[in-house]
C-alpha cells in the first residue's frame, strides 16, 4: 500500500525497532511506496509511519529491502549533500564509498541473516536509510 510521507522530525528522531518476519507489509508497503515516488532511490519504515528497522532502496532496475540493517565496515569517507523526502532541505554528510551490511533477509516467511558489500551511490543511499533507522535526520 502507498503510504504517505512523514516529515514530524520528532517521530523521525527515534530509533526503530527490531523488525521481524511478521513486519513483511512494512516492506511491501516500501516498495508500492517507493514505487509511487519519482526520483525516490531509498526509503527507511519510519518515513512511512512505521517505527521497524526496515528499509528498501534502488540497486539497478531492482528495490531491495533490507531488515534490521546495521554497518559493520566501512572505508574511503567523503562528504556528500543529501537531499530527503522526510527534509524540506538538504544536508551535507558524512558518508563512504564502500561499506558492509549485516541485515536480515525475508526467505520463505523467515528472516536469514546476510552480509552484503555495497560501493558508491548504493553504498550513499542506503548509509542514508540506515541513519533513518538510527533516528537521525539527513
């Protein structure tokens, strides 16, 4: 279901929380969302309503969701402007051209847990849904 987009900074500053297989129309709520939205390349739950650690974001023609993400590594740092559909204006950053996430796969009904490396702009959008999670505004 396409959501409407949060911009109450006071929701979007708290943390979220462990999301589960039962937080599965989260992330198809995501999708149909992301879906919706022209120029969209990631979104994090809590800019649809919702307070789980879940994202998606574009990777080629594709939208991924990515459950529980956490950065485990990272490496070559750079500052970047952001702009954000939660954000009336743009923020400059800290980001890295390369990095590794931990985050829960949704397999047959059942989160699996997977490691995935992402580089450049991927790396960028989803270092920016992952600070959502976190309850920071970007």
């Amino acid at each position: 279901m396409i959501k409407e987009i949060v911009k109450d900074q006071e929701f979007l500053s708290k943390p979220a929380e462990p999301a589960s297989a039962e937080d599965a129309q989260v992330a198809e709520d995501l999708r149909d969302t992301m879906a919706s939205l022209e120029g969209c390349a990631c979104l994090a739950a809590n800019q649809i309503g919702s307070t789980k650690a879940v994202i998606a974001y574009e990777e080629g023609d594709r939208t991924l969701v990515m459950f529980n993400p956490k950065i485990t590594a990272a490496m070559a740092p750079f500052m970047a402007t952001e702009g954000c559909l939660s954000l009336d204006e743009p923020s400059e950053v800290k980001r890295f051209q390369l990095i590794r996430v931990k985050f829960d796969a949704l397999v047959d009904g059942k989160l699996v847990s997977r490691t995935k490396k992402l580089t450049g702009w991927t790396a960028e959008i989803v270092q920016h849904a992952i600070d959502h999670c976190a309850g920071k505004l970007v």
